[in-house]
C-alpha cells in the first residue's frame, strides 16, 4: 500500500467514465516522485466500483494518509493523498474544489466536460499547473478554506475607492479591484457580486502569476460564465500593487493602459507608493483587541469578504506564546472544524457531503456558538446571520470569558467603518 511520508500532497486528475490520468501533480515528502500506476487503478478502481453499486466513496484514511476523492460533473475525478497532520475531509474537499474551479477559470467547463482529444487535454491542462501547486502549497492565508477574499485597511481607501470606480466606468468595466499582497484594498460594487469562489480564484490567480506590468488574460467564470471567457485585465501601478478589470471585448489593453491608467491613477502616485509600502493591516489602527486574542478570522457572509489575521496585535516575538505557523494551522483547524460539524454553510454545487454531527438530527435547532479548549490553545466561534468570527486564544484566558468576550470583539469589529 502506497503511503504518503512527511507533510506530502499527492493530486491525481483523471477522466471520470474511463480512468485514463491526465495528470499527477505533489509536493513535499522525501522523494517528490509519481505514483505508480497500479496505485492510481486502485484508487480510481475502488470509487468506481462503489458508485456501481450505488454507494459514494467520499473519503478514507489509514495510519498516516487522508485520502478524498471527488467527481465534477460526471465527467472529471480528483483525488487527494495527504499526510498532512492538519488536513481533514473539509480541507481536503475544498482542496479539490479550487483544484476544479482552477481548471475551469483556465481552460473553460466546455472542454474539461467533452474532451474529444484526451491527449489534447493532458497538453492544454499544463497551463493550468502553477495555479494548481499553488493550492497544494501549506497556505499563510484562510481564503482557499473559506472562498472569501481577504482584505485590508488603508486610511487612504475612500480616495482610492472613489478613483477606482471611475477607472473601471471608463475601462466599460463593472468588475474591477486594487490588490497588494493577495489582500483587496478596495473593489467595485459589482465586484462583490461575482459569486465567492470566483473573486478569490481571480485574487489568487494575480498572487500566482510572476511580476508583469499589464496583462490580457481569458478567464472563464466557474459560476457565472463557464463557457464564455471574459477578458481579465491587470496593471502594475506599483511595485506591489496592482488593479484588475473584467472586461468585454473593449477596450484595449493598450489604451487603458496608455490612457487610462495614466489619467486616474498617475496623479495618486505617491499615495500608491505609500500604500504599497506599508504591510497590508486587517484592523482598523482604531481597534483594540484583548490581549489574550493570538488570531482572528471574521468573515461577512452577505458581502462575501473577510478579515484574517494571526498578528492581531501587530508585532510578534520568539518569546510569544505560540509561533505563527502553529497559530495559522489551529485557526484554519478551528474554521474547519466549526464549519464542517455545527455551522450550516452554503452548499457548493454538487455538494453531497452532510454535516457530521450527531447533535443536527437531535435538535430542531442550529447552534450559534461553539469553543475548544486544548494545551495550547483556545478556540471561540460565533455564527451570525452577516458575520462569522472565528477567534484563537491564549490557554490562560477563562473558558467561562470566552463569550462574552467573543461577543465584545465581534461588536467592535462590525462597529467600525472598517472593510468588511
């Protein structure tokens, strides 16, 4: 049996009605290597024998491996081999989901879904591999669990909103957003109704691809326009920073980026500079939090943005009570654990997958608030109608404080005109 060593992820991606590969895709591990064919015959093997018999293979595990397996529109397979000590069938699964929604932004549903030529779609598949590694890769951020973009404050985001929006009306664009770092300063209004997946895979996209001064990309929306590709435009307007546009068949490249980049964004050059240079904030400068708060994930469920942080306090040190790493994998443990087992969450298309809690089907009601307490940690959760606040917390602070607490730091980050 083949077994996953170190922190490895192993990504296959085959044909759903024959199971021929088209690609295999790891990191990590002590030898970075494909699997052996015979592995990915029992692993393709295995689901497909189920689905015959009408029962859905979902997931499985052995001492040191998760494995989840998943099917898109009958007509892709993905699997996913972690060792990962942090990876769960909820992480896994979204894993797979960014993987397919990558595949569709790249290449569009309509060829994924009738492949005429496979040996055609293994070569046009291969654009799709650094967007790809990139999900594989361990995260320093929550947006590939949770499908929301992450933003940041700036005390110049009115100035640059107000010019952002008349950048976009003069592109012909309705979609546009000014990113730095992976994080969203400001965005259109229409930018936020694109569905949530879709703007943090375009935010994603731009973080992936190497340093360029403007780029002309199609890209197919996995939920709004999977078949028909809009035009994604972005621009350097600093080192660091970068406006993006979805846009029509007008206007140019060139004129916006001759005309119009020069007419809106020019005279604002210093304060881009300025913006570019500071580190990307998720508070407002005016917030305080309690000083027992070691992360902070606060998501706005209508506006389909978040707030993520593992610095709340803005400085961190060896002598912290956790390291940063330790504290972004128990947030992101904590998230999709909360989710996964108490939390209702809008279902993906397709989704099957039903809460695996045993206290849904005893009670007619859904809980709105859940805790962990563990060695090194405390973990409190609230889940409102606009926001989720996801909080990780020093091991000294009471568990009887934590609510009101939560509750307190919930108020005062929805209290300020802050980004979410």
């Amino acid at each position: 049996m083949w077994e996953e060593t170190g922190d490895s992820v192993t990504l296959l991606c085959l044909t759903a009605s024959s199971g021929v590969p088209l690609y295999c895709r790891s990191r990590g591990g002590s030898v970075k290597q494909q699997l052996p064919f015979s592995v990915i015959g029992s692993l393709n093997g295995v689901h497909m024998f189920g689905s015959n018999l009408d029962v859905l293979l979902t997931a499985a595990c052995t001492e040191n491996t998760r494995v989840v397996w998943k099917v898109f529109h009958n007509s892709i397979t993905l699997i996913v081999l972690s060792s990962d000590e942090g990876a769960s069938d909820f992480s896994l699964g979204r894993l797979l989901e960014n993987v397919f929604s990558a595949m569709v932004l790249v290449l569009g549903l309509e060829e994924l879904v009738n492949a005429r030529n496979i040996e055609r779609l293994k070569k046009d598949l291969k654009a799709c591999y650094r967007l790809i590694d990139s999900f594989l890769e361990p995260s320093k951020c929550s947006a590939d669990l949770t499908h929301y973009v992450e933003c940041a404050v700036v005390p110049s985001r009115a100035i640059l909103q107000e010019c952002l929006e008349a950048f976009a009306s003069s592109a012909e664009s309705r979609f546009g957003s000014l990113l730095t770092g992976g994080h969203v300063l400001c965005a259109t209004e229409q930018w936020w109704q694109l569905a949530a997946q879709e703007a943090m895979l375009l935010v994603w996209l731009v973080r992936t691809l190497p340093p360029h001064t403007s780029r002309d990309l199609p890209v197919y929306l996995p939920h709004g326009s999977p078949t028909v590709p809009h035009r994604f435009l972005t621009f350097q307007l600093v080192p660091g920073l970068e406006v993006v546009l979805l846009c029509g068949p007008t206007p140019s490249l060139q004129y916006v980026a001759d005309e119009l980049v020069k007419q809106f964004w020019q005279p604002l050059l210093d304060l881009l500079k300025q913006t570019a240079r500071a580190s990307p904030r998720c508070l407002p400068p005016s917030t305080s939090l309690a000083p027992g708060i070691l992360g902070l994930l606060l998501i706005n469920q209508e506006q389909r943005k978040s707030l993520f942080t593992v610095q709340p306090h803005g400085t961190w040190t060896e002598e912290s009570e956790m390291p940063l790493k330790s504290r972004l994998c128990a947030l992101r443990s904590f998230y999709a654990l909360a989710i996964s087992l108490y939390f209702p969450s809008e279902k993906s298309e397709g989704s099957t997958v039903p809460l695996q809690e045993e206290f849904q089907a005893g009670f007619p009601h859904h809980p709105l608030h859940c805790y962990i307490v563990s060695a090194t940690h405390k973990a409190y959760a609230i889940h409102g109608r606009q926001h989720q606040l996801f909080l990780l917390l020093k091991p000294d602070v009471p568990t009887f404080a934590l609510r009101s607490l939560a509750t307190s730091t919930l108020q005062a980050l929805t209290a300020e005109d802050s980004a979410l």
